[in-house]
C-alpha cells in the first residue's frame, strides 16, 4: 500500500493541461512535414506551414495553440495498492483543472447545456477511472475541442455489414464532416463493446501517437485502408483541397453483443493534445 | 496560391464583387467578434424590433471566442470556430447590411445564397492557429454582452488579418472546387 495525497495530484493535473494546450507533440509536427512534402496542393502546403508556425509560437511564447482549449478530458489509471489521503480524488482533479486553465490563460468552454452559461473554471472535468494493479497513479489528459467533437458519431451498425460496411460507415463519416473539425483530423474508431464502450473505445484511440498501429495486422489493415481512403476525398487542409484530410486512422476493437455492431468515430482536430504523468 | 489582395473595412460593394474564390485577403481595420450565444441575442433583438448593440451594416462578423489574454497581450488566442452553426441567423444579418463573415466549415445552402443576393463575402481563417492569428489583432474591446465572457462581442483592431475566400458573391464555393480538383476515386 502507498500512499499518495491530493496534494500531490493537484498540480500535476494543472501542470499537464498547460502543457497540453502549449506543446504540440512531436508525432504531429512530423505528420505535418511529411503532408507538406507529400501533398499536391500548394495551398495545402501553406495552411500546413501554418499550423507549424502556430505550434512554434504557442511553444515558445507559452500561448494556447488554439483558442478551444477543449473540455478537460481525464484518463485516470488507478493502481489499487494506492491510498489516496487528504481528501477526494476527484474534487482534487478538478482543481487542478480549474488551476490549469486559470494560470495557464487557457479559454473555459464548459457550459450549461440549455441556458448555455459557463461554468467559468471549466469543471467539471470528464473523468475516466481505470483500476489497474500497482500502487501508481497514471494521468492522460486529452482536452478536447468541441468543432471535431461535433462532427463525431456513434452508430449501431447491422452485423451483416462487415468490415467493408464499417470502412464505409467511417469515410461517409470524414466526407460528411468536410472541412467542419479542422482538416487535417486524426480519426480514433471504437468498435465493439455497448453503445457507451464503443465511445470510450474510440476517444481512448485518439490517444495513440501518429504512427503507431494497432498489433493485431487485420485491424492494422482497417486502419491503413480508411486512412488512405479518406485522403482520396480530397477535402484537404482546412477543406480547401488536397490529399491531407487526415494524419491518422486508429482503431480499437473488443467483442461486442451477438446482435450489434457498435461503431463510434471520434474526430480530433489537427490539435492532437495530450499529455501524461505518471504520480 | 494568389498574391494577397489588402483590404480595409468597412467593405465596399467594388471592394466585395471583385472577390472570387481561394482569393487571399489581408484584413484591415475594424471586425466585430460574435458566436453562437451573441447571435442568438441579436437574432432576439431583431424579432422584437429593437436596436442592435452595433451598426452591422458594411461589417465583417468573425466567428470566435478567444481564450483570455495574457498580460501584455491585447487578446489571447484567437481562431475561428465552426460557422454552420451561425446559419440560421446569417441571412438577417445579410439583409441588415452585414457584408462578411469569418470562421471555418461549411455553409448552408441558404446562407450561400444569401451571400449572392446581398453580395456579402465568407472568408476562411485557419482554424487551430489561434496563436499566429492573435498576432494580427492590436487591440480588442468588449461592445456587449460582457456576461457571455468569451462568447462577448469584441471590436477588434487588426492588421494584415489574414483569410481566404471560401464563398464570393458569385456563389462559388472553395470547400467544394477545392475539394473536386484533388479527389481520387
């Protein structure tokens, strides 16, 4: 048993959404080089040299690369040998998302659903426990921004329908979505589990690094397939035309209902942002 | 991509007619900052009849909800958000004079219209560089709704502000030409 008090937690949170918000990963500054080299558009090729600039300043003079600063999404992996002391572990998180969001000058966008007034701290933040064995404390923070979570979707597909099916299901998706959730995407793909698993699914795929691919080759294939798939549609960055619609396609799968097919898309912007910290 | 055309608002009809496009604009002059909750408000105010917080007429609305500023910045980051949800209140705000609107995403059949029958203008500014974008704005000031905090409506001071042409006054429509020329099948 370990102990591991709040007040420990408490600016990690904090600390990782400032981060995030700051510091666009290396995987997607590569993925830009590489889509400034490989696309056919010169007007592609500017809006990506853009994003890269963007990226510099907000690193260098500690900005936000984007105004959205999403909702505070949280991975939380438990180990069950931990013993949180000083008081309730997610009152903590949140304070530190709100801590976060208030040094860090980062925009609050959690509102009332109807009356659609801001909370004003950002909270409540989107937690997602995992119990896992250990006495460590895992923390992935992904904020989220809303314009890609709009174009997102979660759909109980006829088992009859396949892989092909759901290959279809996910480019109508991308097509759909056009220039709506800031092209060039990375697209996460949950399929399996119940209606709320397949989401969970494909929001924790958003979380893999650019490049990596599921280990199981089949799903591997599905994901390479999609992804050259949606390039062929031609949206391009910021929709203005090209062959760089998206960075990246993953895919995460479990079993699932002998009646259902559940597939979720979960489209994120070219802001890719997450962070981790292990406590 | 073209050689950027500069300029300054408010927008002339000439200045409006001869945009096409994929036509890269630097903005100049004053903007007006406005989303989703801003224009429900002026929506509400117009079907009561009552006055507008602002002359819209000859403007440019740009759809954004900038993160707070720093100390020394005149506004923190400062990207378009996604415009269709705009739409249902774009064509009034054409018919009282709003001639140009900023954000990102597509438009609706009806807005597209709109814009060719009031010969109004939808720029594109690229979205997700809210911090290059903020260094093009001078100064920003709140004109209503301070309560909405970033969804308030700014008048912003810009230079060189650069957008692009997503729909003319023609009815063309970048995302789709755009889009036609470098689909495979």
């Amino acid at each position: 048993m370990r102990e591991v008090s709040i007040n420990e937690i408490i600016p990690v949170v904090r600390s990782l959404f400032i981060e995030a918000n700051y510091d666009l990963g290396r995987d997607v500054l590569d993925a830009f080089d590489r889509a400034i080299k490989s696309d056919e558009s010169p007007v592609a090729k500017e809006v990506l040299e853009e994003l890269k600039e963007n990226a510099r300043i907000s690193r260098e003079e500690r900005v936000p690369l984007c105004q959205d600063c999403g909702l505070a999404v949280l991975f939380v992996e438990l180990g069950q040998d931990v013993h949180i002391t000083g008081g309730d572990l997610k009152q903590a998180l949140n304070e530190g998302v709100r801590q976060g969001y208030k040094d860090g000058y980062l925009r609050k966008s959690a509102c009332d659903p109807f009356a659609r007034a801001n909370t004003g701290d950002n909270t409540p933040a989107i937690i997602h426990y995992d119990i896992v064995p250990g006495e460590k404390i895992k923390i992935i923070v992904g904020p989220k921004g809303g314009g890609s979570e709009n174009m997102s979707s979660v759909s109980m597909l006829t088992p009859a329908v396949g892989i092909e099916g759901v290959k279809e299901h996910v480019i109508k998706t991308l097509q759909e979505a056009g220039s709506n959730p800031c092209p060039p995407t990375i697209v996460g793909i949950g399929i399996g589990g119940t209606f709320e698993r397949s989401a969970l699914l494909a929001k924790k795929a958003l979380l893999r690094e650019i490049g990596t691919r599921n280990p199981d080759p089949k799903l591997a294939k599905i994901e390479t397939d999609i992804l050259e798939a949606i390039n062929k549609l031609g949206i391009g960055p910021m929709g203005y035309g090209g062959n760089t619609t998206s960075l990246d396609v993953f895919l995460e799968m479990e079993p699932c209902h002998i009646a259902s097919l559940p597939v979720a898309v979960n489209i994120n912007c070219h802001s890719a942002r997450h962070k981790q910290a292990v406590i | 991509m073209s050689v950027p055309i500069r300029l300054t608002t408010p927008l002339s009809e000439k200045d409006l007619e001869r945009l096409k496009i994929g036509d890269k604009v630097l903005l100049n002059g004053v903007i007006y900052t406005g989303r989703d909750a801003a224009h429900k408000r002026l929506f509400d105010l117009i079907q009561q009849g009552k006055e507008l917080p602002l002359d819209i007429r000859g403007q440019v609305i740009y759809y954004v909800g900038p993160a707070p500023a720093k100390p020394g910045q005149a506004i923190g980051s400062a990207g378009p958000t996604t415009s269709y949800r705009m739409d249902a209140f774009s064509p009034k705000l054409m018919e009282l004079g709003l001639r140009g609107m900023i954000g990102k995403g597509n438009r609706s059949k009806e807005v597209v219209a709109a814009m060719k029958k009031y010969k109004a203008v939808y720029f594109g500014a690229t979205g997700g560089a809210g911090a290059l974008i903020a260094k093009s704005i001078k100064k920003a000031e709140i004109v209503a709704y301070e309560d909405l905090g970033p969804e308030a409506i700014r008048r912003l001071e810009v230079e060189d502000f650069p957008v692009v042409v997503i729909n003319d006054t023609k009815g063309n429509d970048l995302y789709e030409e755009g889009a036609k020329k470098y689909r495979k099948e």
